[in-house]
C-alpha cells in the first residue's frame, strides 16, 4: 500500500466508524489535523466518544454522507452493495480497508511496536499500552479490546511511539510497517485461510522479515524460533527459564487472581513484578512487555508501577460479578490452546467448582480442532456449551455441538434441531436454558467463566441477574 497516499487528503471519511477497530483510526488520524466524517448504524458509546472529538456522525448510510471525502475506508464487515461503499468506489476517490490504512498508519511511526502472536495479543498489547501510559509517554495506541487507562481501545498521542496489535488473520499484518515486532507464540489458527502450521509459521517469518529494529520473541515457543530462524534481524528472547533473555524466577500465585515473580535480564534481576492477571501465559505476556519496556528505555520502576496497575483488558478473564457466593468471570478464549491456558489457571484458583461455558466460534474451527477441543474442555469440573457460533460461515462442515459434547465426559449441553435455521430467537433461548441450568446447580464458592469470541459474555450477564433476583 503507498504510503503517501495521505498527502495532500484534507477530507476522511470513515464507513463504521464506531467498530473497535476503527476508532483509535480516527483517533490518531483526528489528532494529525485530518478533518474526518463517519457513518454507522447504531449509536454506541464509541460513536459518543467520537463526536466528543468533533467530528461528525450520521446514523444510517447513505451514498451522501460521503460528499467532499477525498479519502474513504471501511470495515471489512462492509458489504459489497453498501450504499456509501457503492458510491465510494464510483466516486475516483481513494478506498482503503481497515487494515490498509492501519499500515499506513504504522508507517508514520518512527517506533511502531507491533504485537503478534496467536495468542495474548490484546493482553499484552494492552500490557505495553499501559506500562508507558503510567511512565508519562504520550504515545498512541490501537488496541483489539478496550484498557479502562486510556478509556477504549486507542490513543492518539504525540511521540513517535505506536503500539499495535496485530493480527495474523488472512496475513492483515503483513500491511504494517514493524520496527519492533513482538511474536507471543505461533499455533495452528485460521487453518481455513492457512491450511497448514507449516503456513502459519511461513507467515510469522514474513511478519519478523519486514521488521526494522528488532525482534522480541517467544524463546520457548518451537513455532516461534522457527518462524525467526536465520533472519538477519536482532533478536531478544523472553520466555520461561534462564535460556531466554528475559524469564521469570520465583513464580508465587497468591490469593486467586494475583501472581508475583522476579523480572530477570540475562541472569540480572531487574525486580519483582505484581500481576492481578492469573496464569504462566500471563507472566510471559508480561515479560515481552517488560522486554519491550527495557529497550524502548522505560525505567524498570515504571513498568512495575504499569504492570500492577494492570486490571487486564477487557474480556480477558475480566470479573464480571459477585452474586450469592458465586464468582462470574468472562474471557475472549477460543482456540485450543487459550482455553488451556485459561482453564488451568482458573483449576489453580481454589474455588469449590469451576464452570466452564464454552461457545464454539466458527464451524471450520470447532472441526478441524474438535480432538483438541475435546481435551481441554475436560480441564474444568463442570463443562456447558452453547450452540456453534457460525459467524461468517455456512455450515457446510456438518459440525454441530453433540460432536464435541461426546467426547466430554459430563458435558451439559442442550440438543438442537440441526434443521431448524439459526436465528438470535434460537440463541437466546440457548442462552436461557444455560443460564437457568447453571444458576439451579451452581453453589457457593465456584467460579463461572464464560468463553469465547463471539457473545457468550451474554450468558454470564444473565446468570448474574438470576442470581441477583434469588
């Protein structure tokens, strides 16, 4: 994508701007001295904060609200016969994807710190945010969910520090411009845009390839060393032990949600770092932060400040609530591999009983890694699953949730029609029959955590509210 594209545009107007991912666009490209427009079709919070920064909103989308735009970008949950999109493309004017102009944007950047990985990104995206927002630097931020420190999920600052995540889906990350590329781990994800593991690790190399300072990367994830192996790039490690240039000594988990260790650099300890984030995944999220951190030059001081402040980002084991005994937690975990880590430290927690509601996102997923899933969602005492969440697909897998719910000794599930068409009627009523399940079997002392991407957090509102009613 040209990076000049943006000279001389005066004019910017955004197709949803009130999607978490467009925001910290108009946020950074406002704070530049663009003028920008934007359309959505709901009113939100976000579109509030918007027009907060003055810049004007229509609600509904029309091929008029895009007048005196030299410049338009658009989600890619756009459709092709959007009527703003539609007289975008008639117009001669520029249209940028999301994405695009998030590369863009990076490009500006004399430090854009861009965060990777298959797992964590937004944690410890987040982490990074936060650690030089408490240390007084006037950075912008693009974040996948939102920091309560800096109210949502961007900031547009003045110093020529960027941190973003990024995103290795269908290779969008390939459109930045990295100087500091963070890889968290690399797993098998995406596999109907990837195929393989072998393509996904191929894609992180092309990711650490257009890197122009350095690598900060997972020293004890195999996929990971593979994917940087050989390049001509400089490299630092974190990871779990004494191999790695940053790993952590003295792991001490204390009273549920809190986490300690000792932050050491290469045999050196820099100090003790608080977490009131749980899990090893966790403590490594913050050692690529602190790794970050050091070589941006924050004093340590301030990253332990950053990191204790830390609450987590949102939908990211975030506490929901506290109702008759019961604690109600929520996490954005929906791979594999995330709903293990996730689990294992909710096992570690010591509650009485530990409540998993699982929904599976994406029909390709729940196939293609249903053994997989099937394993860790026996980790749990008690495991309910939703119907499958199908997002952007068809059902052409032939996947339904008593695949998975049979291999899951105990699992609660509710059988559906498998003919009946998927409807938010049909959802719900799902979502009620677990909600109801669950708060007339649930006792004091267990922790409910909802999963998923998609809107199982919903189920956790509801229980909360059954409880509350009691």
């Amino acid at each position: 994508m040209n990076s000049n594209i943006l000279n001389g545009k005066k004019h910017i107007h955004f197709i949803g701007i009130g999607g978490s991912g467009m925001y910290p666009l108009a946020q950074i490209l406002h704070s530049q001295g663009f003028f920008l427009t934007g359309s959505d079709n709901n009113e939100t919070e976000t579109l509030e904060a918007v027009r907060k920064m003055g810049i004007p909103v229509f609600i509904g989308q029309r091929a008029e609200n895009i007048e005196g735009a030299d410049l338009i970008v658009h989600t890619a949950a756009i459709m092709e016969d959007n009527p703003e999109l539609m007289a975008a493309r008639a117009s001669g004017v520029p249209v940028l994807e999301r994405a695009d102009m998030l590369g863009i944007i990076t490009s500006r950047y004399d430090n854009a710190v861009c965060v990777s990985g298959t797992h964590g990104k937004t944690t410890a995206t987040s982490m990074i945010t936060q650690i030089l927002y408490t240390a007084g630097v006037d950075l912008s931020a693009y974040i996948g969910g939102k920091l309560p420190c800096i109210g949502g999920s961007g900031i547009a600052g003045k110093s020529d520090i960027l941190v973003c995540e990024s995103c290795e889906f269908e290779d969008h990350y390939l459109k930045l411009s990295p100087d500091i590329s963070v890889i968290l781990n690399v797993d098998a994800d995406h596999l109907d845009y990837f195929g393989t593991l072998e393509n996904v690790i191929a894609s992180f190399r092309k990711f650490a390839g257009n890197t122009s300072k350095v690598l900060v990367v997972n020293g004890s994830d195999p996929n990971t060393m593979k994917a940087v192996e050989g390049l001509d790039k400089k490299i630092i490690t974190f990871g779990r032990d004494s191999s790695c240039d940053f790993y952590p000594e003295n792991i001490s988990h204390v009273n549920g949600l809190l986490t300690t260790f000792d932050a050491m650099k290469n045999g050196k300890k820099l100090g003790t770092v608080t977490l009131h984030v749980a899990g090893i995944h966790n403590v490594l999220n913050a050692l690529a932060a602190v790794a970050v951190s050091d070589w941006l030059g924050v004093d340590f001081a301030a990253v332990q400040k950053g990191l204790e402040e830390f609450r987590g980002a949102k939908r990211r084991f975030e506490k929901l609530g506290f109702e008759k005994g019961i604690t109600v937690v929520d996490d954005y975990a929906h791979h594999p591999t995330e709903l293990e880590a996730t689990l294992r430290a909710a096992m570690e927690m010591n509650f009485n009983h530990v409540w998993a509601i699982f929904q599976p996102f994406t029909f390709s997923r729940t196939k293609i890694l249903l053994d997989d899933f099937a394993r860790v969602l026996q980790i749990p005492d008690k495991t309910v699953l939703t119907d499958i969440m199908g997002s952007r697909e068809k059902n052409t897998y032939g996947i339904f949730t008593r695949h998975l719910a049979e291999k899951i000794p105990g699992c609660i599930w509710f059988p559906q029609n498998e003919d009946e068409e998927w409807t938010d009627e049909r959802k719900y009523a799902n979502f009620r029959q677990i909600c109801d399940y669950v708060c007339d079997n649930v006792q004091d002392g267990d922790l409910v955590i909802t999963l998923g991407c998609g809107d199982a957090y919903k189920i956790a509102k509801m229980i909360l509210n059954k409880l509350s009613e009691g």
